[in-house]
C-alpha cells in the first residue's frame, strides 16, 4: 500500500507595511547601509507598528489569505502550529489567538518554540499528524514580531531582524510528493550565546531586568554565526546523502534568512548554485520563525509539482534541521 504523505497545497505570508531602511537605522545607532549590505544582505526590513498588535495579527492575516487562496473554510481545519518565539502573551498560544482570529472552531492549535529552526520543527510535526491519517487539514504557522524583542540601541542585533511571517496548508496524498524527510537537531548549551534573560520564570520581570535592558534578545553574533554556519551546511548535506540527492537534483534550497553569508556557505556545501537559492533577506531580514513560509510565497510563482526543495535553518536554542520535500503543486 502506498504512504500517506503530508504535502504542502498552499502557502501565504503576511508582512506589515512599515518599512525600516538601513538608512534610518543610520539614525538611530552608530551603523551604516554599506557596513549592513556587505555583513548581511539585509537592505530593509518590516515592522509592526500600532497598539495591541502581536505576533497573532501576522498569523491571522497568513492564515485568511491562505485559506481564500486554496478555497478552504475555516471550520475544516483541524489543527493549527504556530512557531513563533514573540508570542502575543506567555499564554495563551498565540496558535489559539489565529484559530479564534480566522474561526477556525473545530481546530486544536498549540505554539512551538524553536526560534529559527521553529518552522522545521511544526512542518514536520504537523506532518506527522497527517501521516497517521487522524488529521486531513492542518496549518502550519511561522510568525514572529521581532521587534518586540530588540533592543533599537543594540547596532549588533537590530540590524539584523524583522516582523513577518506565513503559513501552509498541509493535507494527505499518495502521490509522490510532500514531506520525504526531516532532520531536526537542538543543543541547549548554546543558550548563552542567544537568548531573553529576563520575562521567563528563571528571572522575572522587575524594574531592574527593564533597567538593565534584559527583556531584549542577546545574541554573541561572531559565535552564533559559526555555529550556523557549520550545523546549517552541515545537515543540509546529510540530508540530500540520506536521499541519494545530487546538487542537480535540488530545484530549490530555502535556506533561513539570518545572513546572506551563512545562507551562501550552506549552497555552497551543498554544491548548489546561487540560481537555485531563494533569497529575500535583502527585504524583510530576519524574520526567525517567518523566514522559510516567506520564501516559499514569495517562490511560490516558480515552484513546479515533483521540485526538489530543501528546507534549512539555524537558530537559538540551538536549535537546527533541515527538511527534503517534493512540491505539490503547478503555478496556480
Ligand atoms: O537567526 C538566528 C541566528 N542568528 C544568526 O544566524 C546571526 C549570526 N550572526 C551574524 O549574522 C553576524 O555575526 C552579525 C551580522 C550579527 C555580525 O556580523 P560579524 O561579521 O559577525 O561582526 P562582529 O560581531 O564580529 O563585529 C565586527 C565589527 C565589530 O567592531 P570591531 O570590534 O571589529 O571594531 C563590531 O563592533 O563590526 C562592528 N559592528 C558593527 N559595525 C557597524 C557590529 N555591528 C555593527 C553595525 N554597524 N550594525
């Protein structure tokens, strides 16, 4: 009997219209457009603005457009993943806030926190609640408001990041296509060199932690770049080996958008050319958890039924993995 798969049969971003240029970050801390362009890749990003406006917002907006795009009512879905490290609040889900956004009542939905690698790790969750054949439709949601964590007088990290995010729509098929494999990685060592100190319960939010600016992601970004840069070309190769996958086999690597240096190492390992790399860094940064589903819609125009993609991404936690899938569907 043939496998059921999970395959991917829409996906759509969402980015909020403000647009944050290098030249006003010049502004706002001691940097510059050169010194960005040249380190990063990264011209512009977005940023939520606006009171009352969380992580959920870039998530309903995904999901609506998803589900008018594939033609999909709301009361159908079964389950909705939010990965995201920005929630709207520490609880409920911000995966709870999108299902009651879009009226998506017969649904359960629970976030995931990975950071950057979290879209990996829901796709290849939501996947396998495909594969056992309990679910037929579920989302998948990376969203991240970024903003909301950084400190706008920190040159080393609010350069780097943005808000945005997107989802897909997953359902069963017997074809050949969809999800063929996943490689997931997570090493809690590296959480010194990427994390929140304050806000959690380790350490509480107290007129001190916002004093001390503690409620802002930290990042040793000379650290945490040679790790992304090894684990990211590193198990984007393993992967394609454990497939018998040639560079000429990949249509597509959707490498995480953190640098532009770390996304053109890991074609390199892979042997891949930079014609077959989606890249938008240039446009939205870092969106963590946002990156991978904002390539594939941006991509969405040039993908083709039976493509070779490769999903990849690296993060905090650390967290790192990448994921095989064949595309499911023709240009719409
Ligand atoms: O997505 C989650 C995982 N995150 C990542 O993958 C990010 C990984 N890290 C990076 O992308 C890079 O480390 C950064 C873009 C964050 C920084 O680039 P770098 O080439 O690693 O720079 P660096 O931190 O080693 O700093 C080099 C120099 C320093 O000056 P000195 O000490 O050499 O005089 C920094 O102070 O660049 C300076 N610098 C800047 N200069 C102008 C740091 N940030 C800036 C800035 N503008 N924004």
């Amino acid at each position: 009997m043939k496998q059921t798969r999970a395959v991917i049969t829409g996906v759509q971003g969402w980015v909020p219209d403000y647009v944050l240029t290098n030249r006003e970050l010049e502004t706002m801390v001691d940097t510059n457009d050169e010194w960005i362009v040249t380190r990063t890749g990264i011209k512009e990003r977005r940023i939520l603005k606006g009171e009352n406006q969380g992580t959920s917002i870039i998530g309903i907006n995904a999901v609506k457009g998803l589900l008018e795009k594939t033609n999909t009512a709301a009361e159908d879905i079964d389950l909705i993943i939010c990965a995201t490290v920005t929630p709207d609040m520490p609880f409920p889900a911000t995966a709870n806030i999108i299902a009651d956004g879009v009226g998506a009542k017969n649904s359960f939905s629970f976030d995931i926190s990975a950071a950057c690698s979290g879209f990996l790790y829901a796709l290849t969750m939501g996947s396998q609640f495909i594969e056992t054949g309990m679910h037929k439709k579920v989302i998948v949601v990376g969203a991240d408001k970024m903003s909301s964590i950084i400190d706008y007088k920190d040159r080393a990290t609010c350069i780097i990041f943005g808000d945005g995010g997107g989802a897909v729509l997953l359902e069963s098929t017997k074809e050949e296509v969809g999800v063929m494999d996943s490689l997931l990685h997570a090493d809690g060592s590296g959480a010194p060199y990427l994390h929140m100190k304050a806000g959690g319960s380790r350490k509480p939010a107290s007129l001190e932690t916002i004093n001390a600016r503690e409620h802002f992601a930290f990042q040793e970004g000379s650290t945490v770049f040679k790790f992304a840069v090894t684990n990211m070309a590193e198990v984007s190769a393993q992967i394609m080996q454990r497939n018998n996958l040639k560079p000429e086999d990949i249509a597509w690597l959707v490498p995480h958008q953190a640098n532009k240096r770390i996304i053109d190492a890991t074609a390199n390992r892979m042997g891949v050319g930079p014609e077959k790399v989606m890249l938008n860094i240039e446009k939205y940064g870092n969106t963590t958890a946002g990156t991978l589903p904002l390539c594939l819609w941006d991509y969405e125009s040039q993908l083709k039924k039976g493509d070779n993609l490769i999903l990849a991404a690296f993060g905090g936690g650390f967290t790192w993995g990448s994921i095989y899938l064949k595309w499911g569907y023709d240009p719409r």
